[in-house]
C-alpha cells in the first residue's frame, strides 16, 4: 500500500509540474520571435543551431555542476534558461528559490555571465565556441539591483543624479533606466586594454542605450569627441575570472563586452577594468537593463507571482535537533509530550534507536552527534580554503548575507563562517567550549553557545547579534 501510495503521489508531482508549465499566467515576451516555431522537427544530433535554420525540434545540452560533474538533458528548441533551471531544480530536489542560474562559461577565454531567465538556451549554445560550457550555479546577486538600486547606482556614476539637485528616490532611479523615453547615462573611469596588445589605459567611458562610448579628450561629451566601442544590442558583457593572471589586468575587478558573433578571437573581446567591485557591478547592471529594460523587471517578478503555485515543490528546512519537540505516537494520534522525564525519556530511547541504525561499528556516540549533524546541510563546505571560499561567495553574488561554513585550517576542531556584508568578505572563527561537562559552539567568545552548527546557523538567521548583518543566502553547490 505505501509503495502504492507512493507511486501515485510521485506521479501527481509530475502531472502538477506540467499544468505550472502550461498555466495562463502571463508569460515573458519573447525578444526573439523571429528564432521560434512549432518543435516539429525530428531530434537532431549534440550541436550548434545551424544558422538560417527555424528553431524547432529537440536539442541536446550538457550541464555541469560545481564539481565538474556533467548532465545531459534534451530539450525543445524554445525552452529557455529559466526554464531550464527550474528542471534541473526539480531533478536535483533542491529548493527552488529562483537564484538559480544558466551560466555561459568560457574556461580558456576567462570569462563566464549568467545566461537572463527568457534566453533560449539552444540559441546561447549555437553562438558559443567548442570550449563553451554551461553551469549550473546560485546567483543571488541576478535581481538584487531591484531591491537596492541605490547600492549598484551611486550617484557619482550616474549623470542623471548629476544634473538634479534633490534626492534621487530608489523607485524615480528604476524607473529612469527601464523607461525607453529616458536618456539615463553612466559614467566614469575604467581601464581598457589596447587590441593586440597587453597594455591597459585608463579612459573616461559613458554608457547609454546606443552603446558604450570612450572619450578621446578628458572627460568632453561632445560627439567629436566620443568613439563607439560598443554596440549593446549586438554583445553580451561578460565577468573576467583570470584577469590579472590572464589578461595582465590592472585590478581583480575585470569584465568584458563580447560581440554575440565572436567565437574568441581576442582582437573582438572588448576588455575593460574597474577600480573596486560597486564600480564594476554598475557599469555590468547598466548594461543589462539598456539591452533588455522592461523584460528584466518582468523577468524578476514573474517568479514571486508563481511562488504560491510552486510552494509544494520546495524542500522542507532543515531544522536543529535541539529546535524539536518530543512526541508520542503510540496511541491512535500523535501528542507532544510535555512531562520534562517523559521527554528525556524518548530523546534517549530516539538516540538509542539511532545509535542502532548508524551500525554497532560506528564510531559515534549520542554525545558526538553535534559534532556531524551539520555535514549534510547546504551551507556546509567542509575542508576548503579561505582563497576557496571567496571564490565559492563571488561567483554566488556578494549580497549582504551570503554565507558558507567551513573547517578552520589554524585549528581543526574549530569552524569558520565566511560571511558577505556591503561587498566585502568576512571571516569569524566558531570555537568549541565545554559548560558543565557538556560541549557548545560559540563565535562570540562563549558569550552565546550553540549546541550544534544548525541551531548556531538558525540563530543567527534570526538575530544579527555580533555579526555585520544576518544570514540570509547560504552559499549552496548541488551535485547533478
């Protein structure tokens, strides 16, 4: 009967799954009507689109996860990256919270950027070179200039804030870059690298709808003065990954316009260089918004409109021991059990029972479980480097409460939590300590202690206490 009940549950998931597919809610307008026709066509062979033919039939795409794991799935010609990820969520039972992304990434060029949600994944992989590779990865950072505009556009780089004299509210911002009657402009200095060349100069740039602009004397707006160096509509704006290393780049905070018809050839690749990170993050959101405006707002809210409807999808939270309540289900109904030698009574037994099903070899004992109860969370990353762990917080979207949990490498019973705050990475060591014959963690020098890392974590999601800000994205990297 359970095996029935199962079969049968399992089956309705899948059939509720197609109807949120096919639902009436309103869909995102398709940049690319030109490229979509009816998928009649037979499957077609792993390749790029050939070019002049209709978009149709079947396609077949490879993914790779963070630890270099690949997965092959088929897909239909119009199927985009949003689409996408909310299957590749679902087959990998993880928690779709819409951070999920699509990430073009090009290992000898240096260069990766998250695919947008209405792209055609099929039309990204015709226009990639044989090294191209698509990721599957959070980015937490991909709607965040929504809800904090004011962070990725300060004033000083926006020549419309420039020219009024009274505050620039958050939603007048917004809806200056997404209207197409306005003529918002960003400006500033950047490093550009010659072509065919490994020098970087420093220019003064502007960004507008028509395309990106460098000023050939000082900082003149003049159109005598103005050379084109870009074309929006035409390029996609990648990150640099290997900057320094690579591309002998002057800083770490290196991105890159790409024309959408270059296969590589480093005489096309625009390489450009910003002073810190805010810098870069501008110039990259205001070049998604001129090329795609309203589309990217849709982009954004369409999801939340769904999240009701795909509640029942999402993974339960995982929740510390030391949060449950004890209960007894021996009779007809189950009750929580409030006599406090009652409930010690079945948290033994429960441990017991445990302790059992962990094997007689196992070298665990009741009192150890908080020591490796945490092992299975998504936050948790083990024995990795500080070096790792900044790379693991960047490339998930340096949002104010990013955070990872790792091994401290000075002192291996301890623990570190790599934490995100206004761009910037922090570090705090959680000790252990021992009250009363009993083991606690702490990372305020034993003035809060947690009996595990979960409720250590949970707290923390609730309460700021001694950190910067509180937990809120935990840095998650799922096998496919």
């Amino acid at each position: 009967m359970s095996a029935l009940f199962q079969t049968h549950r399992s089956r309705r998931l899948q059939e509720q799954e197609q109807q949120l597919r096919t639902s009436s809610l309103p869909a995102i307008p398709n940049p690319f009507p030109e490229l979509c026709s009816p998928a009649s066509s037979p499957v077609l062979s792993p390749g790029s689109l050939p070019p002049g033919e209709p978009s149709s039939g079947k396609y077949i795409v490879k993914i790779f996860s963070e630890d270099g794991m690949g997965k092959v799935v088929e897909i239909p010609a119009n199927m985009t990256a949003r689409d996408l990820c909310q299957l590749l969520v679902y087959k990998s039972h993880c928690v779709d919270d819409n951070s999920w992304a699509l990430v073009e990434h090009h290992p000898l060029l240096g260069l990766e950027r998250c695919l947008e949600d209405h792209e055609l994944v099929v039309q990204v992989q015709a226009s990639m070179n044989s090294d191209g590779r698509f990721l599957f990865r959070k980015n937490y950072a991909k709607y965040e200039f929504f809800r904090n505009p004011l962070t990725f556009f300060p004033e000083h780089m926006v020549a419309w804030c420039q020219e009024t004299n009274h505050a620039i509210l958050p939603s007048q911002l917004l809806q200056n870059f997404l209207a197409t009657n306005s003529c918002p402009e960003i400006q500033g200095h950047l490093y550009m690298k010659d072509v065919g060349r490994k020098s970087w100069k420093k220019v003064y740039m502007f960004l507008r709808r028509s395309g990106l602009y460098c000023s050939t004397k000082g900082t003149s707006k003049e159109p005598r003065h103005l050379q084109l160096l870009a074309d929006l509509e035409d390029s996609n704006i990648f990150t640099v990954i290997t900057g320094k290393k690579q591309h002998g780049a002057p800083t770490d905070y290196g991105f890159c316009i790409k024309p959408n018809k270059s296969r590589g050839d480093m005489k096309e690749l625009r390489m450009l260089c910003a002073e810190d990170e805010q810098s870069r993050s501008c110039w990259m959101t205001a070049f998604r918004i001129f090329k795609y405006g309203i589309v990217l707002y849709q982009n954004y809210k369409i999801p939340q409109q769904r999240k009701t409807l795909l509640s029942h999808f999402s993974a339960p939270r995982s929740v510390s021991e030391n949060s449950l309540v004890a209960m007894d289900f021996s009779g007809r109904i189950g009750r929580v059990i409030d006599n406090p030698v009652e409930a010690q009574s079945a948290a033994m037994e429960e441990g017991t029972q445990r302790m059992n099903i962990l094997g007689s070899h196992s070298p665990l004992h009741h009192s150890s479980l908080s020591s490796v109860i945490h092992i299975a969370q998504l936050w948790f990353h083990g024995r990795i480097t500080r070096e790792e762990s900044h790379r693991i917080i960047h490339q998930q979207g340096q949002v104010d409460g990013l955070f990872l949990l790792r091994v401290s490498q000075s002192n291996p019973k301890a623990f570190v939590l790599t934490l995100c705050h206004h761009q910037k990475i922090k570090h705090f060591q959680i000790l252990p300590c021992e009250e009363d014959g009993q083991g606690f963690f702490s990372l305020d020098d034993g003035a809060t202690k947690f009996t595990d890392l979960i409720q250590l974590v949970e707290f923390y999601q609730l309460n700021r206490g001694v950190l910067p800000c509180k937990l809120k994205h935990p840095c998650t990297v799922v096998a496919l």
